[in-house]
C-alpha cells in the first residue's frame, strides 16, 4: 500500500503543465507538498490567495482564466499559491484540511493572518465567466487586501496563453 506522500499524480504530467503555466506566469506559487502547505497557511501574515487548480473544463473556461485577470487588479493578495487537484494530491488533501469545507476542485480561498475568510467552491465557479470570476475576486482583493496590483506587468500578462484542454483529453497516468 502506498503511502499518501507517494501517491503518483493521476493525470500525464506533462500534459497538465500548460496548466500549470499560466498560473506561475502571473505569480503564484505552486505548493507540493504538505509541509509546504503547513508553512504558508500556519505561518501566514497578511493575506494568502489560494487556487485548487484542476484539469476539468470550468478550469481552464473561467477559474484560471477569472484568477489571472484578477491579479491584475489594482488591489491584490500579499501571496497566491496554488496546488493541483489530482497532481501533488497529498498537499491538496493537507490545503483541503486548511479550508475546512468540502473537497472542491477547482476552488479558490482567501486566507487573512492564516484564517479563512472567503471560499469560492466549483459549484459557483461552474457556468459563470472568467469575467464574473475576476469580478468576484477583485471585490474581495478590495476588502481583505492591501498589495498593491498588478501581480505582472500588463506587457507580460498580454503574452499570457490559457490552457484550454479538458480532463477528458488529458491522458491518465498509467501508475495512478
């Protein structure tokens, strides 16, 4: 039986990296393990913006797209970061233990001084625009955040690529 740190990732990993991509091109941080997880949530000060990524179809349509544009506000979180659901699942199992609420991917939280403060779990992601995502988000970035934005340049975020794939195309990982 394997242990949960040794968990493989379920889907091909280069497939999903395009996915990944996008997000650290605008500054958020990839968590890989749960003791990573630990140390930004448990030792968080100020506000820590937090992406579940996933490979489903709402994620690459409106979450990450909705979360990018999002940074570009005037206002934003002092750190993003980012784990993936189905990928490093043994720090997404420990992110989920964090938030506190029903496993959720994709999702996005917002933690102040390590607390909760704002979930946005799928089943508000789903059927909405990257629009109204960003929009959602920016409202919150406004009452909870204080760094000044953009996360990246506006030269750089043109450059940005989103992945559009679906889960159905990305091949499974045959030692999931």
């Amino acid at each position: 039986m394997l242990d949960i740190a040794q968990r493989p990732p379920m889907y091909d990993p280069v497939a999903v990296q395009p996915m990944r991509d996008e997000l650290t091109w605008v500054g958020f941080e990839e968590l890989l393990t749960p003791a990573q997880v630990d140390d930004t949530i448990q030792d968080a000060q100020g506000t820590t913006f937090v992406l579940i990524n996933s490979v489903c179809g709402c994620a690459a349509g409106s979450a990450r797209p909705g979360a990018t544009a999002a940074l570009q506000h005037s206002v934003i979180p002092d750190r993003s970061v980012t784990v993936f659901a189905g990928q490093e699942r043994d720090a997404v199992d420990r992110m989920r233990e964090h938030i506190g609420q029903t496993p959720s991917s994709p999702s996005m939280a917002m933690f102040v001084d390590g607390e909760l403060k704002f979930f946005l779990p799928r089943h508000e992601i789903e059927g909405r625009t990257d629009e109204q995502i960003a929009g959602i988000l920016k409202q919150v970035f406004d009452k909870l955040c204080a760094k000044e934005g953009p996360s990246v340049s506006k030269e750089k975020y043109d450059q940005l690529v989103h992945a559009k794939a679906c889960g159905n195309k990305i091949p499974r990982n045959a030692e999931a």
